[in-house]
C-alpha cells in the first residue's frame, strides 16, 4: 500500500479508513473475486475448511470496504486539502 495514510504507522485505523483510494479498489477486487468463487465452488459444502475460509475473507474484505465507504464522504476534504 503506496498512499501515505497507509504507511503512517502512528495513525490509528480509524483515521485511516475512507482516505485511500487504492485500499478501496483492492478490496473491491477481493469482494468481485472472493464471493463467486465461494458461490460456484463452496455454497454447496458450507463446513468445510475451505468454504469457511472463504466466507471469513469475503465477510471481513466485505465489512472493511463497507467502513471505507461510509466514512469517505466525511474524509473527503481532509485527503484533497493535504495532498
């Protein structure tokens, strides 16, 4: 992760959810990939190691994501004026 709210160790997550733009593309990607796989290959054997790792990965990409978004609008002035 290149952004510098990424790499700015002494920020908590919580000031840096909603600022990079790459984090959210990423894990718009892993949801895109993560959920049809699960759907195609594991919806069938929900208990299997497998399919739970794959719904702990969607679920927590998912959630991250979520967070990211909801707080974008509010973080939005901040990114810009320090850029």
């Amino acid at each position: 992760m290149s952004c510098r709210f990424c790499q700015d160790a002494s920020l908590s997550i919580r000031a840096k959810l909603g600022r990079c733009k790459r984090c959210m593309i990423q894990l718009a990607v892993m949801n895109l990939l993560l959920w049809p796989i699960w759907f195609v290959w594991f919806s069938n054997t929900p208990k299997s190691i497998e399919s739970i790792t794959l719904l702990f990965a969607g679920g927590a990409s998912a959630i991250l994501l979520a967070l990211h978004l909801i707080l974008m609008p509010f973080r939005r002035g901040d990114s810009d004026a320090q850029s």
